[in-house]
C-alpha cells in the first residue's frame, strides 16, 4: 500500500512538533513546515522530511504542495497549526502588528487550505485539521486581536467543511486550552513590545497572572493524540475541545452569558 502523507505546519515546536512525531510513528510520511529549519532537522527521519517556509508565502506554499505532490504522488492530510499570540490592548496594538497576527493566523491557514484543496477534491479524500483555541468560542481582555484570528478560523473552517464534504474530505477543528509549549512565553514577550500607557497597566498585569498558570499546563501530547484521533477516526469530531480548562471556558460564556462571563474574566484576571 502507498504510504500516506501528511504536511504539517509549526512543526519547529510544541503542538505541531509533537504532531509531526506521533504521526510519523504512526506511519504517515511527514512533511514538517516552519521557518527555522535548525529546530525541523532536530526531528529529521526517514518518515519525517523537513520543509523551511513562512505561512505568509504563497508561492512557497504553492511549491511545498507540488514537492509533496511530485514526491509522493498523494496529499493525505494537513495540519494547520502555525501560529502565534498577540497580546495587548486594542487601543495600543498597531495596525501593523494586528495585520500581520491575520496574514499568519488565518490567512497562513487559508493559503494551505486552497494549495491543498485542488489534489483532495480530485483524489476524493483527503483530512484536514485546523487547530483554533478556546479563544476561538471566547473573548477576553488583551487577548482582542489573537482571539480575532481564531475566530476567523473557526468560521472559516464550518464553512469548508461542508463545502468540501461531498468531496470526501473531512475537516476538523481542534480546539487546545493553555499548554506549556514555546507559545506563551512567546505571547509574554511580544505583550512587552507593545506600549501601554499607565492606565491599562490592570490589563498587562491581569494578562500575566492569567498566563502565570502555564508552567503547571500539560504538554502538547494530548493536543497530537487528539490530532492523531481525528486523523485516522472514520468518523472524527467536528470540534474537538481539550483539555478540560478549553471545554469549561466555552461551556462557561454559554451558561453565564456574556455579561457575567466578562465578570468572572475581569476577576480572573484581578481587575
Ligand atoms: P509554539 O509557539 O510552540 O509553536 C508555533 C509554531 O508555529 C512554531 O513551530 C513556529 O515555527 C510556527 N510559526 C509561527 N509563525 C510562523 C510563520 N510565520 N511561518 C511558519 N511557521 C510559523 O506554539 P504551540 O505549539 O503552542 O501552538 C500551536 C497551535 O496551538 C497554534 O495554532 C496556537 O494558536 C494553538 N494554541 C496553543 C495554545 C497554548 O497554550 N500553547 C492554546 C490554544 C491554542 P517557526 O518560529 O520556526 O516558524
């Protein structure tokens, strides 16, 4: 039988390295995308071929396809999941930076979609998993700008799906709560950058003691065993929330209501 193959972005790293992993043990030919290729070849095998790209370059995207394509003859699955976290309030997040959080967070995803689409319709198969957020479903303070882009991609990713059903190809959102992997302390940093005059001082702070709670995160296995799962289930979740503290948050906006949600919020975050 033909070895299935799957391309999987923000493999560098965290949820996607560990994805990249699994999948390849799991028999899968991988193609590991991200832009620092230094951290792919750490992961480099016989199954896992790494890929140096920026999500926010089609034409290297469109060419990745191809290679993939021309190599293996077959696109099985994607894995979108590069991405990052801008903090910040929204009057103090330039234009510029909240931008360049879609061109990565949603468009990055939305460019793979379409590179990929082509070869699944006419193979009538195909899987496709965007990993979102629990701030895909909710809002907080700071989070403005992040929260956005996984909301785009959740609508986004309802909307594919059942434009694409009838082609054989299933899509899948799955949706990690907080995990200790580079992602945070990569969003702390870029809050940093940004100015904030004195008066959102409560929202910076409020931002770091939410965050605080990360190192206690699990790892980002139970995020590629969930990837895993919807991969190779017959019948794979449409959302997959995990762990608990992402079901609870989107459970929690649905029972409270957006009034008293934003309450618990602003106490969570010692307002
Ligand atoms: P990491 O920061 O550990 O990994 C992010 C990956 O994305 C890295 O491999 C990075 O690689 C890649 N990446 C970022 N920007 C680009 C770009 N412009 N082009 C190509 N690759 C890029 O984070 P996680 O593993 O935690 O995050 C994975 C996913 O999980 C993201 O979609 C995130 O939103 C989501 N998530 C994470 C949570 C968490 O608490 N960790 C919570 C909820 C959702 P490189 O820098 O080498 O390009």
């Amino acid at each position: 039988m033909t070895q299935r193959t799957a391309l999987v972005t923000g493999a560098s790293s965290g949820i996607g390295r560990a994805t990249a992993v699994l999948l390849a043990e799991n028999g899968y030919y991988v193609f590991a995308a991200a832009r620092r290729l230094d951290k792919l070849e750490q992961i480099r095998s016989d199954r896992i071929e790494p890929i140096g790209l920026d999500v926010i370059d089609e034409e290297a995207i469109r060419r990745t396809v191809n290679h993939v394509i021309s190599t293996k003859g077959r696109i099985d699955v994607l894995i979108n999941n590069a991405a990052f976290g801008q903090l910040g309030a929204i009057e103090c997040v330039s234009m510029e930076a909240a931008h360049r959080q879609f061109e990565v967070n949603v468009f990055g995803y939305a460019r793979f979609m379409q590179a990929v689409l082509p070869h699944m319709r006419e193979r009538k198969s195909g899987r496709i998993v965007n990993i979102t957020s629990a701030m895909g479903k909710i809002s907080t303070p700071g989070f403005g700008w992040y929260a956005a882009s996984k909301h785009a991609i959740e609508a986004l990713t309802d909307a594919v799906r059942g434009e694409v059903m009838e082609f054989g190809v299933k899509v899948v959102l799955i949706a990690p709560g907080l995990i200790k992997t580079e992602f945070v302390p990569k969003q702390l940093a870029l809050l940093d950058t940004i100015a904030h005059p004195p008066a959102y001082q409560k929202v910076v702070d409020g931002l770091h003691h939410l965050l605080a709670h990360e190192p206690k995160s699990p790892g980002p296995a139970i995020i590629a065993q969930a990837v895993l799962d919807a991969v190779v289930s017959a019948n794979p979740p449409v959302r997959h929330a995990l762990p608990l503290d992402s079901k609870l948050a989107v459970a929690a906006r649905w029972l409270f209501g957006a009034r008293l949600f934003a309450w618990i919020i602003r106490r969570q975050m010692n307002f």
